[in-house]
C-alpha cells in the first residue's frame, strides 16, 4: 500500500472514495454469506454480529470494525470477508449499536472512541475458541480510530486478545477531520449523505427515550459537529464536541501501544487531512504507517473500469497475517 498508486480513469481523492464505494468489484464471485449472531451486551443492550466460519476451527479469525453508518455489507467489509475465505480464515463484523438494520435499546449509540465496546467485542469474538486460535483486526475509518484507541488503553494487554490490529483511513484528529468533512464539496456531499440517516436514528432513539436531547437543535444541525454536540457527545460522556474528538483521537496516544500495528492513510482522503496524519517519531515502535500518495477515503481501487477493491485488504491482511503464529 506504500507504493500504490490509483488507476488513471480515477483521479483524485473524492472519486477515489466514491467510484469504489458504489460500483468497484468487491469479490471475486458470489457476495459473502453471513451468519448472524446476537449478543446481549454487558448494559442490558443489543449487538449483532455477521459471521463466516472457517472450515478448521482452530484458524485464524479476522475481527473488521465498520465505519461511520456501515455494515458487513460495506464495500469493504465484503472485500475483507472474500479475502478470509481465500486464506480459510474465520471473518466476524460486530456491528455497532443500530448499525445492524434495527435500532437499539440503549439510550446511547456508537462513537469513535468507543474502546470500552471495542474490548467487550474483541473479548467476545475470542472467548470459547481452541487454545492458541489466534485473532487479528482490522478497523475501517470511524471503526480504525476506535480501534486504535482500544489498543492505546491496553498497552501490553493488547497482545491477550490478538496477535496484530490494522486502522485503514481512520480520522485520527478528529477535529481536523471534522473540519475537513464540514465545507465545500465535502459538506455538500459526505455530510448530508452521513446526516441522513444519523438524524432519523437519533429521532428513533428520542422516540424510545423522551427527552433525551433537544429535537429542535439536532434538526438545526448541519454538519457533523453540531450533530455530535447535541447528540454523541452527550450521550456518551462527552462535556460537548470539543471534549469528544479531544478524548477521542488515537493520534495523541499512539506511543502507548504495545502490539503489532498498521495505520493506513491515504495523503489525498478528502476525509482525513494529510497535515493531520501521524509522523513516525510520533507513532511509537509497534506502529507501522503507511501514507500513499492516492487512495481517497477507504478506496484503494484497482484495475481497469469498473476497477475492484481487493488490493487494500490484500495487502493489509498479508501485514496481519505476518504476525501470526507460523
């Protein structure tokens, strides 16, 4: 990924981002078949959870966190499910709370700095495998920052639950991200798609929960932060937006981490400015960077039109699949 460049009909970081979202090639035959579980959380909630079992019990599993308003049937959580099943990997999506297709019961939802969740899931996906089954993760945008941030707070713990973790395009400043997905094209196209449908769950969630947060203010928000104000940030602990993306942005405690670690940034993401992304020396020893040049947000297309999207898991499960146990 270092050294990956776009194909030439794809130029720039928006069609980067959108062509392949919406119409690359994701697999190589038929879409993934998932089999769902449900999982009651520790808060008296609801999880679910979309696997494919591998045929030996014993083999790797590949943990995927989604991105803001994703699924397993993201883009790019069918390219990572296809690339498991040509290594006869185990594949799970945890989906985040509402995030499965039906609202959830809680009155809270899901935050990029969910690493508490993040531990429950990874701890839940691991628990009752054999002996010496290893677990690997990778986490996409929203899903990639939580996840570093998981890693972040269990230092050397980490390595209990899995061998190795890979962020792919997550928004590790997330004011500077924030700020970037709130003007011009950006807040014409990227904001109001993500608006609208976090505003008709957070309706849903004030339907469950009468006066849970001002309904007025959240109709009057018109990007993400003033979103997170009335909504996120209240729910989930946060004194306002501020105090949220503060607290939860990986960048500032990537130095913590103690197990095998991957951030995969694209420089020209129209999400996730360049000046904001992590310098080696302000990573840490277990963390790898790779920042090439093109990609956009969660894209990495390759090949001719319509292009495909197996390269970035490709190459990020090959860097996970290297820490495992030979």
């Amino acid at each position: 990924m270092q050294t990956y460049r776009a194909p030439h009909w794809l130029p720039g970081g928006n069609l980067q981002t959108i062509w392949p979202a919406l119409w690359a090639r994701r697999v190589d035959g038929a879409p993934p078949v998932y089999r769902r579980e449900r999982w009651t959380t520790p808060d008296g909630d609801f999880v679910d959870v979309d696997r494919i079992d591998a045929a030996d019990p014993a083999a790797p599993l590949l943990v995927l966190f989604h991105g803001l308003e994703g699924s397993s049937r993201s883009h790019y959580a069918e390219a990572f499910a296809d690339f498991a099943a040509t290594r006869g990997w185990a594949f799970a999506v945890p989906h985040f709370r509402g995030c499965s297709g039906e609202i959830n019961l809680a009155p809270r939802a899901y935050h990029s700095g969910d690493f508490e969740e993040i531990g429950w899931m990874l701890e839940r996906c691991a628990a009752g495998r054999p002996p010496g089954a290893p677990v690997v993760a990778a986490g996409v945008s929203l899903g990639g920052n939580a996840l570093l941030r998981w890693a972040e707070e269990a230092g050397a713990t980490a390595r209990h639950t899995v061998r190795a973790v890979a962020a792919v395009s997550a928004p590790v400043d997330l004011a500077a991200g924030g700020a970037a997905i709130g003007r011009g094209f950006n807040r014409l196209v990227y904001t109001r798609m993500f608006l609208s449908t976090m505003k008709p769950k957070a309706l849903a969630k004030l339907a469950q929960h009468p006066g849970l947060f001002d309904r007025d203010a959240l109709m009057a928000a018109g990007d993400l932060r003033g979103f997170d104000n009335v909504f996120t940030a209240p729910l989930h602990g946060f004194r306002d937006t501020d105090d949220y993306w503060g607290r939860g942005s990986a960048k500032p405690h990537l130095h913590a981490i103690r197990v095998p670690t991957l951030v995969v940034n694209a420089l020209n993401d129209p999400f996730v400015p360049a000046a904001s992304l992590p310098r080696p020396d302000e990573a840490g020893r277990h963390v790898t960077l790779w920042q090439p040049a093109h990609g956009g947000h969660v894209g990495f297309p390759l090949g001719l039109p319509p292009g495909h999207v197996r390269g970035m898991p490709e190459r990020v499960g090959g860097w996970l699949a290297q820490h495992l146990p030979s």
